[in-house]
C-alpha cells in the first residue's frame, strides 16, 4: 500500500443498480473490501423493481461509507449522472452492478495515476460466465500472469484514442477506469442511449493530456445471457453507430492518424449488429442495408490497414463474397 491510507485522497465510486438482486451482494462486497479504504460508496437505485434498492438500503446501514440514491427508472446515463453530480471525492471510478472488483482494484489504479501524472488510470478487464461464477475470474487472473504483472503503458491523447478503437489494451467501458473529477466539470453520459460508454470515453480521453494502462485484471465483467451484448437485434443497437459517428468529427479535425482505427471500429460494429439481424426479416431490411453500406464504405480500408484486428480484416474480406456468405461462414464458425 502506499502511505497513511487515511491521508489518501478521498476516491468515488459510482454504481448504477437495476433489477440485480441476485448478484448486487457480489459487487458491493467487492467495494467494501477494497484495501484502498478512503472511498465513498454511491449506489444509484434506478427504480429498481425486485429488491435491490432494499439491499442498497441495507448496506448503507452497516457502511457509513455508503450513499444510496432513489430515482425513477431513467437508464444507464441517467444513473451515473446522479451519481457523479453527488461525488464528493477527487477521483471517480464505476461499476456495473452485476459486476466484480478485486481487492487491489482502487489501489493500483490510484498508484498508477500518482506514479505516472495520469488524469485516467486504466485496468484491464477479466469476463467471465455467470453460470460458472465470479470465483472462476478469480481463477484465471491468478493463472494469467502475463497480464497481471503490473506493466504500466501510458498513453497521450491520440495514442489512447488509437488503442481504444482498435480494442488492443483498452476498452471503452466507463468501468475499469479511474478519472480525475474535474474531467466531468461538461461531460456526461447521453439519456437513453444504448452503448453511452464510448462517445463519453472518447471526448474524456481528448480531454486528458495523460492515459496509464496498468497490466492488472482488476475489473471482473459479468457476461449474462440476455445482456445487450447477447441479445438478438433492436433497432435501439444501432444507436451504438449512431454514437460512433457522433465523435467522427472530433476524430477527423484533432486525431487524423486516428481514422484508420476509427474505421476499423465502426466495421466491427456494423458486423456485429448485422450478424443479429435476420436476412428473412423484411421489417429489418432499412437497418441491414444502412449496416451493409457501412461495412463496403470501410472495408477497402480496413483490409489494408495492418493494425486492424485480423477478425475485423478477413470479415471485410469475406464481405466481397455477398452478405448470405459472410453470414453462413460467421454462423458456421461460432
């Protein structure tokens, strides 16, 4: 540890809590046990309608570090605003509700930030499948030493932007991350917007003149089945195109060697919500088209781009043969 613990800074974390009954326990158990103590606890109760609010209310009671907020049910966006208008602490950090921290979470990414003059300190993420449980992240973090080795890179603005598009070391999550307060001074999360996390992290980063990745999976993401992320298609997935697009101008005026990675990450978004779409579907038609001009607008590009993933490329590649081919060979080697 470093220090007096109790002269550390005082460090926010915001969780926005939604009908996760079954697991709130996991994730708040993680916070209470951070061996980075000097933290301040606010769960966002978005008009949760099973129990958890009663179980943040619960918490509260036995933790004086804990803050629980009641609101009307206003999505994602809506519940970390809440909760980033109330932090009272010099750092903010979050978590999804159904997800897990280890112990070291808060502590090696402060350190990090201190030891590297970071405004972001960045972990890496560890998912693992809800059937099998969070002692299985547990497991294989302590397996993989490689990457939990403590490396730290850092970053510039336009380096970090270039990593997160390509997907390399970092993601663009809100969680798995420690911010400095002042960044949110004219930043939030869009209401009602699905995928709010990237066009928010992106202007984040443009405003950070320092970005330290730290080779810890600290940051234990649950994978559900039902999520947004294994669901079939909804016309609301597109709004993460939309959000793409939205910070395209930023991208193009202030990080132009950023537009190769720019692309490759709108590619790899319109394959995947194409790839949920049905090809039977008339009522789906407009969406799959809008998504398949996307995928020939880049894919020149993305093929010659030698950064690009090398699923994103032979994708693009397989796309010259028609989409009913590029659907057979994506669902033939799920």
């Amino acid at each position: 540890m470093t220090g007096n613990i109790d002269k550390r800074p005082l460090i926010t974390v915001v969780v926005p809590v939604y009908n996760v009954e079954q697991v709130l326990h996991e994730s708040i158990d993680s916070l209470i046990d951070q061996t980075y103590t000097n933290i301040e606890i606010i769960l966002v109760d978005d008009g949760s309608t099973d129990s958890s609010g009663s179980i943040a209310d619960d918490y509260a009671r036995k933790d004086s570090r804990i803050t629980v907020i009641h609101q009307t049910n206003s999505g994602l966006s809506e519940a970390r605003n809440s909760g980033i208008r109330k932090a009272c602490g010099r750092f903010i950090t979050f978590l999804d509700s159904d997800d897990v921290l280890a112990k070291e979470y808060v502590e090696h990414l402060y350190d990090t930030m201190i030891e590297t003059h970071a405004d972001i300190s960045v972990s890496g993420i560890l998912p693992f499948d809800d059937s099998k449980g969070v002692a299985s992240a547990y497991a294989r973090k302590k397996r993989d030493t490689a990457r939990n080795n403590g490396t730290i890179i850092t970053f510039d603005s336009e380096t970090a932007l270039i990593d997160i598009l390509y997907m390399n070391h970092m993601a663009v999550n809100a969680f798995g991350k420690l911010y400095k307060i002042e960044l949110f001074d004219d930043i939030c999360y869009p209401p009602g917007k699905l995928y709010e996390d990237i066009g928010t992290t992106v202007r984040l980063f443009n405003k950070a003149h320092c970005i330290s990745f730290v080779e810890y999976q600290d940051c234990f993401y649950r994978i559900r089945k039902g999520s947004i992320q294994h669901s079939g298609f909804s016309v609301k997935q597109l709004d993460l195109i939309d959000n793409i697009e939205d910070f395209y101008p930023l991208i193009r005026k202030q990080y132009p060697k950023a537009i190769p990675a720019y692309k490759s990450k709108m590619v790899s978004a319109a394959f995947n919500i194409y790839m949920k779409t049905s090809e039977h579907s008339t009522e789906q038609r407009l969406w799959r088209n809008r998504l398949w001009t996307i995928i020939m607008t880049y894919r020149r590009a993305v093929i010659r781009d030698a950064d690009a993933r090398p699923l994103a490329r032979i994708a693009c590649l397989l796309s010259y043969l028609g989409p009913h081919v590029t659907r057979m060979v994506y669902l033939l080697t799920r």
